[in-house]
C-alpha cells in the first residue's frame, strides 16, 4: 500500500513539471527510489525465513536500504516541490523561447537571471546564425507575479503596454515585445539599451558614481561651481522630468535605475528611460506648473542627489526652460502617442472593454497635457 500511494504521488508530480531537465532529472531519481523499493521487498521476503540467523542478517542486510531509501525519498520530494513552486518561471522561459524563435527562427536561446527588481523576470540572449547577438530583458507586467509569490498576478493594465509602446516610438526607451499565457501571465521584454557591440548601458545610479562619465567628483555634495555635469547627463534628467509629469509616472527620475545612459567606452553617446511605475496623473491646468515649480509630489528638494537638485528644481526657471525646449518637440510628441496606441490597439489580445475604455481615457488626457505642457513652454 505504501509503495502504491508513493509511485501515484511521484506520478502526479511529475505531470506537473514544464521543464524537460527537471523532468528528466526526477525521473532518473523516481527509478532509483523503485529500485531501493524492489531490494526492500526482497528483504522482507527474506525476513519470512524461518532461520532465525537467515532472519537476522536480512535485517542487517536491509537496514543501509531503508535509510538509503528513506534519505532519497526526502530529498526527492523536496527537490520535486521546489520545482512546482517554480513553475511560473519554467512558463516565462518557455514562452519566451516560443515568441522569439517565432521572430528569430534559426537562433541560439539563452536565459540568465534578471539583475534587479522584484517582479518575476529573465534576460534572454539571443545570437542569430550570422552570429549577430542580442538582450532583452523580460518581467511580468506590474500587476504580474512577484519573485517571491506565485498567487499574486492580476491582469494587466493595458495602459503599462501603451506607455512602453510610445517609449519606443519616440526613441526615448528601447523596442519592446509582449507575449501572455493570459491576461495575467503577461510579459513584457524590452532590447538591453546597450545591445550595439560597440555601447553599453549603464543607469542613472551607476553613471552617477563614475566622474569620468558623470564628470562629477560626488553628486551628493556637487555644485554648479566646482565645474559642468556631462550634457547627456542633464538631458536625460529633464527629459524623463517631461515625460513623468505627462503621462503621471511617479519614480521616472526618483528611482536611479530607471534611467539612463548609454555609453561607448567611456564616452556618453545617449540616453534612454527604461522602466517606469505609475502614479497620479496631472491635469492639462496643472502639468507645466509642477514643472515650473520644480519639486510638488517628487520631492526633487528633499534628494541628496545635487545634481537632480540643481537641473530639475534649484536652476533659475529660464534655463530650465531653455533645457526643455531643446529636448520637447510636440509633434514628435503627439505622432508617437498616435502611433503607440495604434500598436496596442492592433494587438489582437482581447483585452476587457473596461481596460479598453480606461487606455481611451488616459490617451486623452496624456494628449491633453501634452498640449498644455507645450503651450506653457512656449508662454515664457
């Protein structure tokens, strides 16, 4: 009885795992444990020895088996669950490798852990047969599984998928895919900034540190007169500022891994905004005023960072603006909005009416403060 109820246990676990190593690997481990159950079954045949010695050296014969078997199993079993609770991630890797090699028929797949952030991710490399190679980064959507749970997902917010697409329809982040399960397994993958064979991509946080890309000897106690900050540097502060405020995304410049810069050696060359998290979203009447303002909600003031100081809050208003009018371009602005929710809308994904009717919504207004934002600019 007890070897019946193990081999359907062992059965049933064993259908639940997506990855053919594990697969592989438990199985192995599953016919060893048959095998240690067969020599138990021939000892205690040999134990129904009238003998009493012929009894007695079965049982020194069978203990090793019993703790050998006893061990084994335990070890299997631990190894089998740890396995299922991380299933969700044998389904990224496996999609992931659907969708690309759905794009990239004849390439070479490779996964590696994701670097940061607590949403469950991967990156993946991809070399083509020319030998061509490149990454992407791939995470569940916001309201997707966490690292650390596998019951948490909610379906996604097709608003994430739109402010991804105009990123990359107006150059200001990098090209991004999707590919779902369903509507709550969603995954997003965007193209490592750095990809070319000649740049590399660094963040805010770490171009910061490096006074020959940053120019900078501490940002923390940096003043406009111990000398310039790298022009690129100040370019992707005020530009991730502009779209933040725009589209209500929350921590574009406070959080230091969410932008930055892309680098050839040890010339700055680019920049890119790379991830966002949302938050309230302004209205047309207030949008350029937190601007002008410098500071309201991101607390730019309370930073120790002196350089996001000095460019987004402390800097005279007129160079400030000066800055902005540089970078902002409203029909660059407006035909990448278009273009973006064009994209998401021929998806072919049947999103909800109500998740529909809510990125009409927000399309409307981020075109609205994309208005308003362009016309204070241009009043001073």
């Amino acid at each position: 009885m007890l070897l019946h109820k193990w081999l359907i246990y062992m059965l049933i676990l064993l259908e639940q795992l997506d990855n053919p190593q594990d697969i592989l690997k438990h199985s192995l481990t599953f016919i060893e444990n048959s095998q240690l159950f067969s020599q138990i079954s021939q000892g205690v045949e040999a134990m129904k020895n009238d003998n009493p010695a012929a009894q007695r050296a079965a049982i020194r014969r069978l203990n090793p088996v019993l703790s050998k078997f006893s061990s084994e199993l335990i070890n299997n079993f631990n190894l089998m669950t740890r396995s299922l609770n991380d299933r969700p991630h044998h389904i990224l890797m496996n999609k992931a490798s659907v969708y690309f090699r759905s794009i990239f028929p004849d390439s070479n797949i490779k996964f590696s852990p994701k670097l940061s952030g607590d949403q469950l991710g991967d990156i993946i490399e991809i070399t083509l047969e020319a030998g061509e190679a490149m990454k992407y980064h791939i995470k569940t959507h916001r309201n997707g599984l966490r690292s650390q749970c596998s019951n948490s997902a909610k379906p996604v917010d097709i608003k994430e998928l739109f402010v991804y697409k105009f990123l990359e329809c107006s150059e200001l982040g990098t090209e991004a895919h999707f590919f779902l399960d369903n509507l709550n397994d969603f995954y997003i993958a965007t193209k490592d900034a750095g990809s070319d064979a000649s740049t590399k991509f660094f963040t805010y946080a770490q171009v910061r540190e490096n006074q020959k890309l940053c120019s900078v000897a501490n940002y923390k106690t940096w003043i406009p007169q111990q000398g310039p900050v790298n022009p690129f540097v100040i370019q992707v502060l005020v530009m991730a500022d502009i779209v933040g405020r725009i589209f209500g995304l929350s921590d574009l410049v406070t959080n230091d891994g969410n932008i930055g810069l892309i680098c050839d050696e040890n010339k700055i060359v680019g920049y890119k905004i790379i991830d966002f998290d949302f938050g309230n979203l302004s209205n047309p009447d207030s949008v350029f005023e937190g601007f002008k303002n410098g500071n309201d909600i991101r607390h730019y003031l309370g930073m120790q960072d002196q350089i996001i100081h000095y460019f987004l809050a402390g800097r005279p208003l007129e160079e400030r603006g000066k800055a902005a009018r540089n970078l902002f371009k409203l029909d660059s602005f407006l035909r990448s909005i278009e273009e973006a929710y064009g994209q998401v809308l021929n998806m072919g994904i049947p999103f909800s009416a109500q998740n529909l009717e809510a990125l009409a919504e927000y399309v409307q207004q981020v075109r609205a403060n994309v208005e308003a934002f362009a016309s204070g600019l241009s009043a001073f």
